[in-house]
C-alpha cells in the first residue's frame, strides 16, 4: 500500500509551523499507524533529512502517549482506539493521511507531533492520589465492594488522555467510587476542578464527541458524577463541614 502523507512539522513552539509532504510507500496493511511512521523516518533519514518527532510509549493502547490527530479525527479513524492501535488497513491505498498534532492551547507544541501534556499532570497532582497509606497490596477480596461500583471505578482509572473534563472527570470518580478515597473526597474534586480551570481548559459542550473518540471507551456519565460530586462538595465546604 501507498499513502500521501501531510505531517504537520514544526521546530518548536515559537516557531510557525507547517503541513509538509511525505510519501509512504510499500506500507503492509498489517503495519501499525506508528510503524508506518518509523518507516517514513527511516527514509528520511537515510537521505540524511530530519525524522518526524511524535510520541509514543507502551504501543499496547493503554498509556495515551501516542495521541495524534489524524484525517481531523482524535486517535484516527479506528474507534475505540488508540493511535497505536490503528493499522494501515482502515486506509485505502493511495488514501492522503493528514497527520496533525492535538490542536489544544492548554497543550503547547513541543516539535512537530509532540505536545507537552503536562497540564494533566498538574490536575492529578491537585488532587488525584490518597493519603492513606495502603502498603503492600492487599488480597483483592479484603474490602468488601459491590461489583458494579468496582467495575465503574477500573472503568474510570482507565482514562489515558480524553478530554481534560472527561480525564478530570475519570480521575475523581475513580477514587470516589472506592472507600480509600473518601478522606480527601470534598477537596479532590474541588482542587482538580479549580486545577483543571487554570490550565484554561474549559467546560463539557455537551456534544459528547470527547466519549466518541475515548480510546478506552470512558462514558460522559463519568462528567455528570464530576458535577454532581463538585456540587455536593461545594455545598458541604459552604455549610462548614
């Protein structure tokens, strides 16, 4: 398989960057999207040219690390999914793939196809842990929790890099879903949510294209508990508790 490429290069953040255009050529359909891409920059540099720089990690669709805009499309085209985990075959040969950078204020290029995500670090770090020390890890049956809370609470600790409402929103509901997450339960949500509105990330448009593309398939329901546990909190820290 062949494809046009159109990858969007660009030196630094304070430099303007561009759409330039590549050539894949002899792709397998059984190539990954990412491997298509080392392809690609092995090509160039044997003509001694500047590789792409993008992002990736652990390849196996969990970390979120490789997150691009592909064809305008969050992921690509393979939903759920992560970047990773497309392979040429969704393509058809001789199909133009645009290759674009997540298009975020809140998150700055770094070169080419590398943003610098740490703007969601920061949003954990308000909030996003426990304080109780739970050692070594226990026998799973030891804290009696009902199945379906348990499985929405893996469900949400699976978020890797959706939308900052749906990833802030995953975050607290992960943890208070789970009893060792009720200590810090009022504070989290209001220091994550005041986090998260300070890296000039705005609120849900209710449109739902955030869990259209969530490459680990995470409900906007997940949003809704975020409001209803950033009330809860509100009116609870208003009322001197």
């Amino acid at each position: 398989m062949n494809f046009p490429l159109r990858v969007w290069r660009q030196k630094d953040r304070q430099s303007r960057g561009k759409l330039v255009d590549y050539e894949a050529h002899d792709i397998s359909p059984n190539t990954s999207f990412l491997e298509m891409l080392d392809i690609v920059n092995e090509n160039l540099l044997a003509c001694d040219d500047e590789p792409i720089a993008f992002d990736s990690d652990c390849r196996e669709g969990i970390c979120g690390t490789c997150s691009l805009t592909i064809n305008g499309e969050a992921h690509g085209p393979d939903h759920p999914g992560a970047v990773c985990e497309l392979y040429m075959r969704k393509f058809r040969d001789g199909e133009t793939i645009t290759v674009e950078p997540f298009r975020v204020r809140s998150f700055p290029i770094v070169k080419d196809l590398v943003i610098d995500r740490i703007s969601l670090d920061r949003i954990v770090q308000a909030g996003g842990f426990i304080s109780a020390r739970a050692g070594s890890a226990p026998e799973a049956n030891s804290t009696p929790i009902p199945k379906h809370d348990a499985d929405l609470a893996m469900e949400a600790a699976a978020c890797p890099n959706a939308s900052a409402m749906l990833f802030a929103a995953a975050k607290v509901s992960h943890l208070a879903l789970l009893p060792q997450g009720n200590p810090e339960r009022l504070s989290r949500v209001l220091k994550m949510v005041q986090a998260m509105d300070a890296e000039g990330f705005g609120n849900c448009t209710n449109t739902y294209e955030c869990e259209a593309v969530c490459p680990a398939e995470i409900s906007a329901s997940f949003i809704a508990k975020l409001n209803r546990e950033y009330a809860r909190a509100t009116l609870r820290t208003s009322a001197g508790e």
